[in-house]
C-alpha cells in the first residue's frame, strides 16, 4: 500500500527547466544561509563563465 497522495502532482512537474534550475538555486542558497549580496556576486561570475561559454561555441 502507497502512502503517496493520488493524483497530487508538483506545480514544477510541467515547469521550463530554467525555473526548475531557478527554484533549486534559491532553495540551495536558502538553506546554507548565503547573504544575498554574496548570492549575486557569485551570481554575476557565473553569468560571465556562461556567457563566455556561449560566445566561445557560437565562434
């Protein structure tokens, strides 16, 4: 016997896999506590490594 719910399926299921990404990412930051200045900043380097691994495969 299943004690899952019947039925009951995640909002997130049918979700776009960014924010799927976007809801495990403020869930990951949340819980190990990171300042939100922190959060951007690295944020920002992130941005910049994945940008300049789009231009870098578009050449």
């Amino acid at each position: 016997m299943s004690l899952d719910k019947p039925n009951k399926s995640n909002p997130l299921d049918n979700a776009p896999d960014e924010i799927k990404l976007a809801v495990d990412l403020i869930y990951l930051l949340e819980s190990n506590e990171v300042e939100p200045e922190t959060a951007l900043a690295a944020i920002e380097i992130v941005k910049h490594d994945l940008e300049n691994k789009i231009s870098a495969k578009n050449c």
